[in-house]
C-alpha cells in the first residue's frame, strides 16, 4: 500500500483475493497481479515505457488510497468499544 500512497503503481503475484485492497486495486487500474518473472518484465517495461499509462494507473493508485482515508481510525474506534 505504501507505493500506492505515493502514485505508484503497484505489481503482485497471482495469490491476492483473499485481499480485498489488492482485488481493489486491479479494479481501479492501479494495480496489476503477474505469474512469471517474464510477465513482471513485460508490465514493467510497459510502464517505464508509457508514461501516460504510467501517470494514469498511479494517479488511480493515488485516488484509491485517498478514497480509503481513516480506515485506522475506524478500527481503533471499534477496537475501543469492545
């Protein structure tokens, strides 16, 4: 998540649905998930080479982190009431 708050997009391996912000991050374009070292090349590559595709999945990683604002907050309250 940390890149993520920076405008960076974001790569992982193929085991991410038990993580709803990884699931998330795909939907918003911010992320991608990749099963090879050849596969991360290739997405990498594309992003160093496209800087519009580059600008525009992490302006998405951006935006999904602000939309996400307060979430701990949120928990230490609940954890609090318990």
């Amino acid at each position: 998540m940390e890149p993520a708050t920076y405008g960076i997009p974001l790569a992982f391996g193929p085991r991410y649905t038990k993580f709803r912000e990884a699931c998330q991050l795909i939907e918003y374009g911010a992320a991608r998930s990749v099963s090879s070292a050849e596969e991360f090349a290739a997405w990498f590559e594309s992003m160093l080479a496209d800087e519009s595709l580059r600008a525009k999945a992490g302006a998405a990683a951006k935006a999904y982190t602000q939309s996400n604002l307060g979430a701990t907050d949120l928990i230490l309250r609940a954890i609090v009431k318990e």
